[in-house]
C-alpha cells in the first residue's frame, strides 16, 4: 500500500506536469478500475486453481512490473494500459487479504477485524503520499521506489507459517443474489470505491490546479488517508455494537458534508475537512463488507468478497471520468461536489433500508 499510495498521487501529478488534458487523465485513471473488474471476476478461479499465497506473490509480482513501465514509457495510451493491468492485480491482492480474514473473523469480530486491516491499509496508503517528496516527480526514481515497494509484499506472505484458507471451488455467489442477501452492503462499497476512486485520482489534478506545490499535494492527499486510518477503528467497533445500517448512515452523511465544506475553506481549514471527509468515507468499504459476510456462511466469502470487488471497480471506473466532468463543468470546486454528493446518496439508502427492515421485522 505504501507503493501503492505513492503511485497513484505520482501519476496524478505527472499527467499534469506532461501536459495531459484532464480528462484524459480521469480516462487514464479509470483504466484502473476497468482492470479490477477483470481481476475480481478472475482471482477466485485463481485461487482454487493454486491457493491464496500463490496467488498474491503472481500478482504482486506483476503490479510491480506494470508500475515500472509508467516511469519508462510516458505515454497516454501505455499508462492507461498499465493501469488497466496494476487494478486487475490490486483487486486479486485485496480479494486474498479480505478473504483470509473474513475466514477467521466471527460476526462478533468482523468489523474490528477489517477495520484493522483498513487502519493498516490507509496508514501505509497515506504514507506513501509524502514519498512524493523523496525524488523529482518528472523523474523515474519515483516509480522505481513504487515498484520496489510493491514487490517487497510478496516477502511476508511467502514466508507465513500459519495455513491459508482452503481453496476448495468456491460457492457461486452472483451480483443478483448479493443484492438479495445486502443491497446496503452492495451500494455501499459500490459509492465508496467511486468517491474514493474519484479522491485519488483526481485529487492531485485538482490541487494543481488550485495552484499547490508538491509538498501540498501530498499534504492534501495524506489528510484523508490518516483520517481514514484514525476513525477505522472507532467506526468498526460502533458497528459491532450498534446497527451497522445506521453506522454507514452516519459516516455517509458527515463525510458528505466535510466535502462540500471543503468547497468553501482553504488552507488548514480544508485540511480539516478533507481529514474528516478521509474518516467517513474510508470505513464506508469495510463497514459495508462486514455488513455483507454478517449473512453469509464461510464457503461463500470468497466469491463474495469477488462479486463486492468486481462493483466496487465498475463504480469506480466512473469515478475520475464523472469528477473530472464536474470539474470541467464546475470549476476544481466540481471535484469536491462530486464526492459529497455521491455519499450523501448513501445516507439517504441506508436510511431507506433501516426503515424497510424495521417495518418488515414488525410485520413479520
């Protein structure tokens, strides 16, 4: 993640150092997401083909090659190849993690498991933010510290002693059967992965625009992340104890709000709401997965957590392509009433849903 964290950012703000028209740059971020749908539909016939482990080290290895042609070749059309190779392997990589621990976690245990995993997730994501400040961005080194981070991962996952899941064939578990078992689970990180998509892949397009230097870009980006990785843990445990649709209602409302106050401030201001925006919309994604596997039995969590992936990557292929259109239409202001919108729309489900559930459990 901490490859990760720095590679996207960097790509951001290289595509506006070289020039690229905005909307090219939401096209060649999208790509991204375009590849997590490949990756999600492919990674659980991987797995029961060679287990979680071999999995992870193939794609790791592979995201760190795709990393390296960005910084070689600086073009429009290889970048958004690369991305569309380095999402695929991301979305393999996440589906191994996030199985592995829904494997282990009970309905007790789930959401402060996989908001642990997220602490640790975002923290190292927004530290690879203020990596950006190691090197020149219109340089190469950047991009090899990013791919030698992303082949660092394979490191402890090769060498664990504790056993992987079995990857016995998976249980089917379609988009139309998930929707029954969780349509909050589905919208949820369906929202979250376009604003979150939408945050980092246009983030830094929108700073610089608004005329910030490389230590502020990163500045910004890294705010989110931290508090991201600061309310993880609060949230998921609130969710263990209370009604997680009410907890997803809560967060989707002030993570809206903090967006579009971040329209109206500047400086510090901002970064304040841009933090709290990061630790509302951040645990949207494991809130709605720990909502998701509350209903589901161990032998499906696979080809779930395949099927969440596979819409949280549609979604967020439309991310930087519909933010970086508001953002033609609205002015850089665009970027951030696209985000708040977009979870603002996910309080008012949830809150649908709560309702719905309560007067079907009164009826019944």
């Amino acid at each position: 993640m901490l490859g990760v964290g720095l590679q996207g950012t960097l790509l951001g703000l290289r595509a506006s150092l070289e020039g690229f028209p905005t909307v090219v740059t939401g096209v060649i971020m999208s790509a991204y997401f375009a590849g997590f749908v490949g990756g999600s539909l492919m990674t659980p016939l991987m797995v029961a083909r060679v287990g979680h482990i071999r999995v992870f080290a193939a794609l790791a290895s592979t995201a760190s090659i795709a990393v390296l042609v960005h910084g070689v070749v600086v073009v429009p059309w290889v970048w958004m190849l690369m991305r569309l190779l380095s999402g695929f392997c991301m979305a393999g990589l996440y589906i191994v993690a996030e199985s592995w621990i829904n494997d282990r976690a009970t309905n007790e245990s789930r959401g402060k498991l996989m908001s642990l995993y997220m602490v640790i997730a975002l923290g190292s994501l927004g530290l690879g933010q203020f990596l950006l400040n190691v090197a020149d961005p219109a340089g190469v080194l950047l991009f090899l510290l990013a791919s030698a981070l992303v082949s660092l991962a394979v490191v402890p996952i090769s060498l664990t002693s504790g056993s992987a899941p079995s990857h016995d064939e998976p249980e089917s578990m379609g988009i139309r059967t998930l929707w029954k078992v969780s349509p909050l689970g589905l919208v949820g990180v369906m929202a979250e992965g376009m604003a979150a998509a939408a945050f980092y892949g246009m983030g830094a397009v929108y700073a610089k625009d608004q005329g910030m230097d490389a230590f502020q870009v990163s500045m910004l980006m890294a705010v989110a992340t931290f508090g991201g990785m600061a309310l993880q843990w609060p949230v998921g445990h609130a969710s263990d104890r209370h009604d997680r649709r009410i907890v997803i209602a809560v967060a989707s409302v002030v993570g809206g709000l903090a967006a579009i106050a971040a329209v109206f401030v500047s400086g510090t201001a901002q970064l304040v709401a841009v933090g709290l925006l990061g630790g509302m919309m951040m645990p949207l994604y494991s809130l709605s997965v720990a909502h998701t596997n509350d209903y589901l039995q161990p032998t499906q969590m696979v080809a779930a957590s395949s099927s969440m992936i596979l819409m949280s990557g549609v979604a967020a292929i439309a991310g930087p392509l519909l933010a970086s259109l508001s953002m033609q239409v609205l002015g850089p202001d665009g970027f951030f009433w696209f985000i708040g919108m977009s979870m603002l729309l996910v309080a008012v489900f949830a809150v649908y849903r709560s309702i719905l559930t309560r007067l079907q459990a009164r009826r019944s």
